[in-house]
C-alpha cells in the first residue's frame, strides 16, 4: 500500500490530469503526486490509496488554497520518494518553490496572530523570549524563519516602532459602524466591555454590508502597506476608505489584530526587552543605544550586533567572561533584569480575550 504523502516523478504517458489546473501533464514532464485515501473504498476493504498528479507548480498553488493544517512540501523531507532520482535542473526547481513557499507562508498575517496568541498565554518573560526565539528558529516548516523579520519584529512591538493613526477608540467605532452598516450605538455599548478590536471583530461577523474572508491571505508586507496609508491621511473620510481597503482584506479574527496594531496594545503583555531578545540576546540593548529596530535587525542578520557604536564594550566583556551569544539561551537571558524603559503591547484587558487562530 502506497503510504500517505508526496512523490515526484516524470510522467509516463500523456494521460494523466493535472488536479489543479485539470490539464494534461505532458509525458516525461515533471510531476508531483500526491498519495490520499481512497474515498471509493466505502467498506474499508483495504484499497490502495489514491495518487492526485499535479504539475509541481500547481501543487505549489494548491497549498496555498489548502486549509493551514493539511498536509504540504515543507521541505524535501516530505516528499517521500522520488527526489533523488530527479535531474539537478528540476531538483533545483522543486528546491525553488519550496523555498518561495516558505518564504510566503512565514510572511502570512495569520503566522503572526498565531504566535501573538502564543505569547499572551505565556505568562513569563523569559517564556515569552523563548517563544518569539523558538518562532525565528523553526518558521512553519522548521528550518528557520523566512519571513521578513524586520516587520515581524515591527509588528510585535507596535508600541516601540510607534505609527501614528489619529484614531481613538471612539473613532474607529465611528468608522467601523459606517463600513459594516453596523448601529453606532449597538457599536459604543459593545465597546463598553471595554476592547475595541474584540467589538470591531463581532461587529464584522455580524455585518451585512461587508462579508470577513473565510481564509486569511494577508501578508505581513500587505498589512504594512495598509497601515502605513492609513497613518498618512487623516480625514475622515480618507482613513474610511482606507479601512475600508483593510477590511476587504481581512478575515474578522486579522482584522481585530489590524485594530490592536492601531491602538498599540496587542494584548501580548510582552515588555519590548523580552521580545527583542528573542530575536538576540544583546538586541534590546542594543535598541536602547540606536533606537533603530531595522538596523538592530540587520545587524543580528549580518552578525554584527557588536559593531555598532555603544556596544562594542559588550563584546569585550563577553570575550573575558568567555559567554558565546551566539548559542546563549534566550529564556535564560530574558530573565536577567535590566532597565525596561520601552514597554509594547502591555494590555490594559485584565482578561486577556480567548480567541480562534485559525482562519
Ligand atoms: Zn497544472
């Protein structure tokens, strides 16, 4: 019995269906399989699986429509046979789109919620580093993060990178009652429980104007660009339609994280200090001396954290004392205190809100 999972082969003959595009798959082109239960076998009689053929760029396209938890190429671990047996040309080429996969799929919006609803059940700093340590080593596919960690890194600390929005509480209220069609005053008791992002997200299920995507799609580099527009108008009706543009974008558990950038507070309860060092166990240091968080990510990326002015003394220090960053224990080292003048995304909720990650 043909196990679960992936192979990649070249087509035999010119007969079988691309289950994606439903074209033919030319013969002797490259082909990815994809082994599923036979759904035929109604009595469990112990039928062999089924193999789906795809061409490799379609079944790039397909797990990209795939709910998050179903089965995908993550690495060429997960193609179980096949692989070697490939030319270099096209080894290079399923290479290439796992990688670009990758990259995609740690930029997703959804990745960020997912970590952010990690983090807030973490009640310790040096347990929150370690999750935002953990998150940069592994990515989805555990091979390390691929994503852009400047703006993962801007996004987790709304309060240190501070945009300016000129929008309260009240006014998003105002703005998301016209966009849903939704009753203003229905809106301002709802609020009353006292989180607005929670009020946006009910309120954009309940709509009957705008409809929440049932998939998140949104990328962190597309939210970036979303909210960098928002922070340039500030007429009102300006900033509507560019939440409007936010909106359609948006599934409604994205949106009420969209909300919480805004207003600072991502409900993550997560000092800057613990968060930067996950990234590095000198990074919140080294944010205090420039207070420029892309060129601190830069410089962990280049490994030359250490070169820049106001923390060259560290790493003399470290040489004597004989301590290798480089393998140091984020959770260990979020424990040892230090000033923390920055804080980010300390929540004002008493009960941080439950809430879904998938979607
Ligand atoms: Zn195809």
């Amino acid at each position: 019995m043909t196990e679960l999972g992936f192979n990649v082969s070249y087509a035999l003959s010119a007969r079988s269906i691309c289950r994606h595009c439903r074209k033919y798959i030319d013969k002797k082109a490259l082909r990815i399989g994809q082994s599923i239960p036979n759904h035929y076998d109604e009595d469990n009689r112990g039928w062999d699986n089924l193999i789906y053929y795809y061409h490799a760029v379609c079944m790039f396209k397909k797990f990209d429509q795939d709910k998050p938890k179903d089965m995908k190429i993550k690495s060429p671990d997960d193609i179980s046979y096949g692989f070697d047996n490939l030319k270099q040309e096209d080894k290079k080429t399923i290479l290439e789109l796992i990688n670009d996969a990758n990259v995609k799929w740690d930029n997703l919006f959804r990745q960020f919620r997912c970590l952010c609803a990690k983090l807030s059940d973490e009640d310790t700093g040096a347990g929150k580093t370690a999750i935002v340590s953990d998150f940069l080593k592994k990515g989805n596919a555990g091979t390390g993060f691929k994503g852009d960690v400047y703006l993962l890194m801007k996004f987790l600390l709304p309060g240190v990178v501070k945009t300016v929005y000129n929008l309260n509480d009240k006014d998003l209220i105002k703005l998301f009652s016209q966009i849903f069609g939704t009753n203003l005053k229905a809106m301002e008791e709802d609020l009353e429980q006292g989180d607005v992002s929670e009020t946006v997200r009910v309120c954009f299920d309940k709509s009957k104007t705008v409809t929440p995507l049932k998939k998140s799609a949104l990328t962190l580099q597309e939210a970036d660009d979303l909210l960098t527009s928002l922070s340039q108008v500030t007429k009102e009706s300006e900033q509507c339609k560019m939440l409007t543009k936010i909106v359609a974008r948006c599934t409604s558990n994205d949106l009420m994280m969209v909300v919480r950038f805004i207003t600072h507070d991502l409900g993550i309860n997560a000092k800057a200090k613990y968060i930067l060092r996950g990234l590095h166990p000198d990074a919140y240091e080294a944010f205090q001396v420039s207070q420029n968080l892309k060129d601190v990510v830069e410089r962990v990326q280049s490994n030359t954290l250490h070169h820049m002015p106001g923390m060259e003394k560290k790493e003399k220090t470290d040489k004597k004392t004989g301590h290798d960053h480089s393998k140091s224990d984020g959770a260990k080292q979020g424990s040892s205190g230090s000033s923390d003048s920055v804080d980010v995304g300390v929540s004002k909720k008493k009960t941080p809100v439950k809430r879904p990650t998938e979607g």
